[in-house]
C-alpha cells in the first residue's frame, strides 16, 4: 500500500444503520448483523419512522446504513491527499468531481474529522482547515502505527449531511490494543466520568455521562462546539459511526452544565461498541471513553479488536476488516 491508502468499501453490504450525523441516532430497518446480503432488499423495510431529520427525506439506496461505511455517497467522495507525515489532508469531491469548496457549519464547524484505530484505540476529534483549492488540512491526528478509519462529518452546501470514511495505513510496529472491557466509569485528565443506561438494538436510550473531578460534581462544564458534550460511538467490526448530541443544549434554560449531560441513541444492532465523550472544562477538550454491549452479546471480557478473536463480529466482515498487520 505505498500510498497508505486503503477503501473501505468492503462494508457496503451491512445492514444497519446509525442516524444522521447530527441528532438522534436512529435505526432504520431489522438489524441482523451476520446478513450482508440484505442490503437492497431491506431498504424502507420496518422503517423507524423516529426521523429522517438528517437525510431531509432523501430515501437514497444506501440511506439505511449506518455513518462512515462509505467512502463515497450521494456523489460526494472522501479523497485522502498525500502530504508531510506531521499533516493529515483531503479533499471531498463532489457530483461533479470537482474538490467541494462550499460548507454548511454545523456545531460550529465546517467540517468534522474523526479518526481512530481500526481496534478503536487512538480516537481524535480535530477541525481541518479548508485551503481555496478545496483541500482540507490539519496537524496529523493519527498517533502512529496501525490502521487508522478517517471520518469526515460534514454538510455540503446545498446537500444533505454526510459522513464518509476511509482507511489510512501509519506504517511501523503494530501493537495489537485489546477492546477494553465493558465499564460504567472511567477516568481521563483527572476527571471521573460515569455511565448510565444501556444502549439497546432499536430502540432509543438515554445515556447519561456524569463528571466530577476530587469526588465533587463537575457543575460548569464549558460549552464545545455548541453542546456540553459530544458523544461519538464506533461499532466493534466495522467502525460504523455514530454521533449523536446532547438532549438540551447550552442557554435553553433548561440544560446545565453539568455534571450530567444526557444524550439520546440508538445502536443499530446488538454488539460492541465504544464510546467517546468530549466535553470541556478548564478551557481544554477532554474525552472519556467507554466499551458498552448492546442488546444479547455475550461479555467477550476484553475481547481483541482482532477480528479473528472472539470479537462479535460477522465473519465476513471480519475476513475483510482484518487489514493483516502488515509490519513495514
Ligand atoms: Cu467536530
């Protein structure tokens, strides 16, 4: 892979679906995480009607599957640039093929980049910056060796949200990251984060993330980009992802700020996933992360991200997933 590069694409025949990029996450259609054949054959079957606020009503083949699967929708592409190893950079061309220079702000920013490991270990949220050519570029989040899915979440002037996703290879000495096990509490920067509820296949939960810092709530969590929080959740397998924003938003008169901010989500099939809080306090983003098992999977108890394990994960996704490790 000398150009680092590697598509995505093996994913197109899962059927799930994580909700828009931007609000409540949403299932659209049974959910059988083994059936990779079912993908046309699902489309508008058992439709939620929870909501199609993010695709604003376009019923594209592919508007049932989950975020980030796809290196390529609605005619927009996810295009990787080569650049310095200290640069993460790409463009996203549009119908027309032409590099997209035209973006609506959502959540403060024009464009949204998410990157982590493919075993889920690694997670960054930045914000490129977008050069006159259309090329968007931003200190490399990409923390070394392994390979890395991209998530660019964004909305294209005059189109709908979209969020797509590739691989990039970081060459050197992999080390294999196990799933950390599931847990209701975890520390980051010297605050304690809690979980409360339990996502469920389908159905839409409420999540509730709890700081303190000394054993004392956390009471003026700092509004970023909008929100006192932002949660994103990538599936064990296939790094489907979810976004998904806080019930209440800073200045409503009915949020506070802290400690608990409350976030409603559905997971689209049963299985592992983790979980990345950013919230802001003492003027620096913090992210706390969270292993959860939705619906009836057995605990795998520190399972390997590495598809050939006991990961709960279709096989043939697994056969794809599994990038080889190659060791440069
Ligand atoms: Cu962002």
């Amino acid at each position: 892979m000398n150009t680092g590069m590697k598509l995505g694409g093996f994913a197109l025949g899962l059927v799930a679906v994580f909700g828009a990029a931007y609000g409540v996450g949403q299932v659209v259609g049974p959910v059988a995480p083994a059936a990779e054949s079912r993908h046309q054959s699902t489309t508008g079957a058992g439709h939620d009607t929870t909501g199609d606020a993010g695709h604003g009503g376009e019923e594209g083949t592919d508007a049932h599957l989950p975020g980030g699967l796809l290196v390529s929708d609605r005619g927009y592409t996810l295009v990787p640039v080569a650049t310095s190893a200290g640069e993460f950079a790409f463009r996203i061309t549009g119908p027309d093929g032409r590099p997209v220079t035209g973006y609506d702000v959502a959540h403060d920013k024009r464009m949204h980049l998410i990157v982590a490991r493919r075993d889920l270990s690694g997670f960054r949220h930045v914000h490129p910056e977008l050069g006159s050519d259309g090329t968007w570029r931003v200190a490399s989040p990409l923390g070394g060796p392994g390979v890395w899915r991209a998530f660019a979440d964004f909305t294209p002037t005059g189109g709908q949200p979209l969020t797509l996703g590739v691989d990039v290879s970081v060459p050197g000495t992999l080390t294999d990251r196990p799933l950390p096990a599931p847990a209701t509490s975890t520390t980051v920067d010297g605050y304690t984060v809690t979980l409360a509820g339990n996502p469920q296949p389908g159905l839409t939960a409420e999540l509730t993330l709890t700081v303190s810092r000394d054993g004392a709530p956390v009471t003026d969590l700092e509004p970023y980009l909008g929100a006192y929080g932002h949660l994103v959740a990538l599936r064990q397998g296939d790094l489907a992802y979810l976004h998904v924003h806080p019930d209440g938003a800073p200045g409503d008169g009915r949020t506070s700020p802290g400690p608990a901010v409350t976030f409603l989500a559905e997971v689209p099939s049963a299985g592992a996933y983790r979980l990345y809080l950013d919230f802001k306090h003492g003027g620096a983003v913090h992210t706390a992360e969270f292993t959860v098992l939705a619906g009836n999977v057995a605990a795998t108890g520190g399972a390997s991200a590495a598809p050939s394990s006991a990961a709960p994960t279709p096989t043939g996704v697994a056969e794809h997933g599994e990038p080889g490790h190659g060791h440069d």
